[in-house]
C-alpha cells in the first residue's frame, strides 16, 4: 500500500486535485466489473490486470490504480467511477 507521507504529495496529474485511499467498496466494484470485460481505462484499454489497490479524487470522479505498491498516475491510466 502507499505510505501517509507518499499520499500527502501527490495529486492528480489533471487537475491537480488531492487523492485518497479508495474504499474497499470501490476496488470491490471495479475489480467486479473488470472481472466481466467491461473496465476500461480513460485510454480506451480494457483493463485486465486485478484491481486490488487504488487512489480516488478529491471529486470522485477518477480512480488511479496501485500496481506493485506504485500509483499509476498517469491520466490514461485512470478509470471514470462516474459509470454504473
């Protein structure tokens, strides 16, 4: 997982907006989707990789993955939580 101290500096790449933790309700749902082929990320890729980690938004409305212990900062790389 991230560490406290990595959490307080970074932001998202787009708007610059503070990240949390994401809930394990919604790593829960994401990986459910994903499990169904129908998790894309804003790049357009189907995601195919576990969802077991991640960081929300301030607003909520973008979820960044943790892969390896690594946030995936990268805007294409970002999963919209304003789907279904």
């Amino acid at each position: 997982m991230i560490s406290d101290e990595l959490l307080a500096l970074v932001c998202c790449p787009e708007t610059r907006q503070r990240l949390a933790r994401a809930t394990p309700e919604v790593v829960s749902r994401l990986e459910a989707r994903r499990v169904v082929g129908s998790l894309r990320n804003r790049g357009g890729l189907l995601i195919d990789a576990p969802i077991e980690a991640g960081l929300v938004r301030e607003d909520g409305m973008l979820f960044f993955p943790i892969r390896s212990g690594i946030p995936l900062l990268v805007t294409d790389e970002a999963v919209s939580l304003s789907e279904p």
